[in-house]
C-alpha cells in the first residue's frame, strides 16, 4: 500500500545543495516526486511555509527505510542551516 511523505519548509539557498543531493537518494529508494515547486497556494487557514513535497513511496516501510538510511542522514545533514523543515508519512487508504 502507498505511503506519502510530505515536506513543508520555506524555501531560500539554504536548501540547494539537499535538493540536488536528495534526487539520487529519492531514485534509489523508488520515491516519486508529486508535487511541483513553487505551486504552493493556501485556500483557507494561516501557514507559514512557502513549499510542500510530496513524495510517494510504494510503502510505509520504504520510506521509513529511506529516511532512517545513512545515506539521507548525510543528505539531511545538508539543510542544517536552513530554516526547519517539517516531515510528515502518511499510508494511502
């Protein structure tokens, strides 16, 4: 079953050197990418991001495996100076 990560950040250069790093590791771990940078457009409440990724993993346990591998702690490291980040899993019904 489908699993969904969602990233909310506010984007600046502080993340360019993850972006570029986090594609392979993405690839590797058979994540799609669903969302397109910079379509972000609130409707109603407050929200104090920019950005929102949405990432599809085929499931809970790939991404779960993705974000606890070494290799996206050494990408993750890459984005310590830039302004947090919040990361939600979501599984599909």
């Amino acid at each position: 079953m489908p699993a969904y990560m969602i990233a909310q950040f506010k984007n600046g250069p502080a993340y360019d050197a993850y972006r570029q790093a986090v594609r392979p590791l993405n690839q590797k771990f058979g994540a799609k990418m669903l969302s397109k940078p910079g379509t972000l457009e609130l409707l109603e409440g407050s929200w104090d991001k920019d950005t929102v990724a949405l990432i599809e993993f085929s499931s809970m346990a790939e991404a779960r495996q993705f974000y606890a591998s070494p290799e996206y702690q050494a990408v993750k490291a890459l984005r310590k100076d830039a302004p947090p980040m919040t990361i939600l899993l979501v599984e599909a019904p």
